[in-house]
C-alpha cells in the first residue's frame, strides 16, 4: 500500500470526485457500522462527510488517501487539530470495475 497527501487546494475537487466515484458504496466511518456514502465535501475549513450519519472535521489539516494501488483505495484519513477520521471500504476496488452495477 502506498500514502499521498492532498494539497489542501486540491481538496474541493478530490472530495466531488471522491464522492462521485463511490457515493452509494458502504464505508465504515472510525469505528462506527458501514452506511452508504453519501456525500464528501469542503466547507469552508471543515471537511463534511455525510455516510447515514453527518460527520464534521473542523479546521481539517490533513486529508491523506491510503491505495492499493493506483486505482483502489484501502481508506481515506481527514485529521484535524483535534481529530481524525477515516473513511474504510470493505473491498479496495477500482471504481471502474463496478460502475453501472
């Protein structure tokens, strides 16, 4: 597995097109039970990410994405000055592989 920073001022547009690859699939949010994704987005210096239940990084510093390889990801880690989450697949898969099912 390979890790990568995002540059903050690439967040907005990894986030739409994060969720436009994987809304719908199931994603377990920290510890909490998988829901479907729904929605990841910038607002303002938060980070929302909206999965059966809204989740709220104030501030974020950090959104670091976790691969496979360079075409599934294993997870997504958004911290920030006090906290951290992360947004688990249950299978690393090319979005690809699984569109229009």
């Amino acid at each position: 597995m390979s890790a990568r920073q995002i540059p903050p001022e690439s967040w907005k547009s990894f986030l739409d097109s994060f969720t436009r690859q994987h809304q719908g699939w199931l994603v377990r949010i920290n510890d909490d039970d998988p829901a479907p994704l729904e929605t990841a987005r910038v607002n303002g210096h938060d980070v929302e990410i909206r999965a059966g239940t809204l989740y709220n990084i104030a501030n974020a510093t950090e959104i670091r994405v976790v691969e496979v390889d360079e075409s599934a990801i294993d997870h997504v880690e958004i911290a920030g000055p006090n906290e951290k989450l992360t947004i688990q697949f249950r299978t690393a898969i090319n979005p690809a592989l699984v569109d229009g099912m």
